[in-house]
C-alpha cells in the first residue's frame, strides 16, 4: 500500500475529526431538526459549490439535456444538492435507529420477491443504486431478518473508511471492500446472506460497456457473473425519499439470466436490462440520484468523457 505523506495524514485527521463533530451534533436531535439542520448547511453549501455543482449540471443535461429545459435542469441541479443534505441526517442517525425507528419511515413493496429469493437458500444478489438513500436501505434489510452483506468503495482517508465501516457493522451490515475480497463475496452468497451490488458508477472492476441514458458505460460483470457460476437469484431493489421525509423502498421481480447459448451476448443482455432498469427508476426520481459521479467517464475508446 502506497504510503501516505505525513501532511496529507494531518489533513485527513483533521477531516475526520470535523465529520466526527457534524455527527455528533446532528446526533443530538430529534429526526426533523436534524434534517432541517443539514438542509441549511446544504442551502450555504449550494451557493459556495462551484466545481461539483458544475459537474452535476453538465451530467444532468448529457442525460436529460433533450428532455428538460434549462430552466428544469438548473432546478433539478439544487434539488439534487439538496437532496444529499436531507438523507445526510437520516445516515448520520442511523446507528442509533433501532429496527422499529426504521419501519417508523420506511413503506416496503414487494417483499415477496424478497422473502421468496430469500428462501431459495442460494444467496441473493440485491441489486441497486446511488439513489435516495442506499445506506438506510441496506439497513433496513439487516434489521427485518435478512441477513445483508454490503460492498463497498475504498475511501482514501483511512479514518473515514473506518467510520463508515462501524457504521454498517453497526447497522447490522457486514462490508466487504470492492475489488479486493471477492472470496468474501463468495463465500456470502454460499451462506445464503443477500449481498447489495450498485452498478451504477464506473469503478476499477471488471466491466462491459452499456446503453445508460443513451451512451456506452462502463459496467461491472460480477451480477451476472457471480448469478451464473452460484444459481444466486438478481433481485432490484430501490429506495426513494418522499416530500413528507418518508422512504419507499421497492423490490422487484427477479431478473433472468438470458440463455441463449451465446454467454458473452447473454451477459450483455443481461447487464442492459439491470442498467435499464436502474435507468427508469431515476428517471422517476432524479433529484435523488449522484449526478455528481463521472458516470461516463470511461469510454470504448478510451478517451475521457464528461
């Protein structure tokens, strides 16, 4: 491992000493002040955002530019900034939520594909994205007697990495690192626990180019990968925040694998219709996906796109 400057580990201290302060005052109030706290922090940091609100409405008008308006799009870039400050608080709090504080703002639908893919014994791919509020989702899996498995980025500040793998341990969640513990993974799915895979990002993984939003990007193999070596069921999975501060989560039907006999084209048919499905979901909810993500940024030819 490449060792770290002693000037960036200062910094990095530093970072995670201020994050550690934010959570323990957001932890110190009820649900709604904290929202409206984060909320307020996210109004100040709109206005002081140059770099990443520039990227976000560039993302936003690459996929929905011939769709909305500039005027939508410019709205539609605040309300995904916010967005990420009112599920903020909710993971912030998260620890301390027991398992009746979750259903208190969760409505589930679909549990049936679920609890069937549950009792099928062979572990279950839960597939799903930066949307909403992921963490709370895997959360709220754990804590209903579905035993969860997450996977997760690398996060360059160790101690921030750390934090947030207390956080999911906490949260009744085992982590496993992407890219580096695939026998963990393995062996998870061989345990029958459900892992949650996000495909939704271009990551250093094994990967195929896919149709999203009308251009090629990089996606990871491993559901369909690891769907066809282990017989474990694809099942999606999705959570959006209501305007009253309430969460939907959705479970879908599971995917089918194609089988046609042709792997390589049944694992591209299989990867389009995951990523088609993720696509529609944000359609839907838009405001709440991370546009901020360089999504397209590897591209068939290599070259480096927005």
């Amino acid at each position: 491992m490449k060792k770290i400057p002693p000037i960036k580990q200062f910094r990095n201290y530093l970072i995670y000493l201020a994050i550690i302060l934010l959570i323990k005052f957001i932890q110190l109030w009820p649900r709604r002040t904290a929202i409206k706290i984060t909320r307020g922090i996210g109004q100040l940091s709109f206005k002081l955002a140059g770099k990443s609100k520039k990227r976000i409405e560039q993302n936003l008008i690459k996929a929905l530019g011939n769709e909305k308006s500039p005027e939508e799009i410019k709205r539609l870039t605040k309300d995904v900034f916010m967005h990420n400050f009112s599920a903020v608080a909710d993971y912030i709090r998260l620890p301390l939520m027991t398992k009746d504080d979750i259903n208190s703002i969760v409505k589930v639908e679909g549990i049936e594909h679920l609890e069937k893919a549950y009792a099928e014994g062979r572990g279950v791919i839960m597939l799903t994205a930066h949307l909403g509020n992921w963490e709370l989702l895997g959360s709220w899996v754990a804590k209903n007697d579905f035993p969860m498995a997450v996977i997760g980025a690398r996060i360059r500040n160790p101690h921030l990495e750390k934090l947030v793998i207390n956080f999911r341990r906490r949260c009744g969640l085992k982590n496993i690192k992407r890219g580096h513990d695939t026998r963990d993974i393995i062996k998870a799915l061989k345990q029958g626990l459900g892992t949650g895979m996000l495909i939704d990002q271009d990551t250093k993984v094994q990967g195929e180019f896919i149709n999203f939003f009308g251009f090629p990007a990089h996606t990871a193999t491993a559901p369909y990968r690891l769907a066809k070596k282990y017989n474990s069921p694809i099942i999606p999975v999705f959570i959006h925040l209501h305007e009253d501060y309430t969460y939907h989560i959705e479970f879908f039907k599971e995917v089918e694998l194609h089988n046609s006999g042709n792997e390589p084209q049944d694992m591209l048919d299989t990867l389009q219709e995951c990523s088609t499905i993720i696509e529609n979901i944000i359609r839907k909810h838009p405001e709440q996906w991370s546009w901020i993500h360089r999504r397209w940024k590897t591209q068939p030819n290599f070259h480096q796109a927005a």
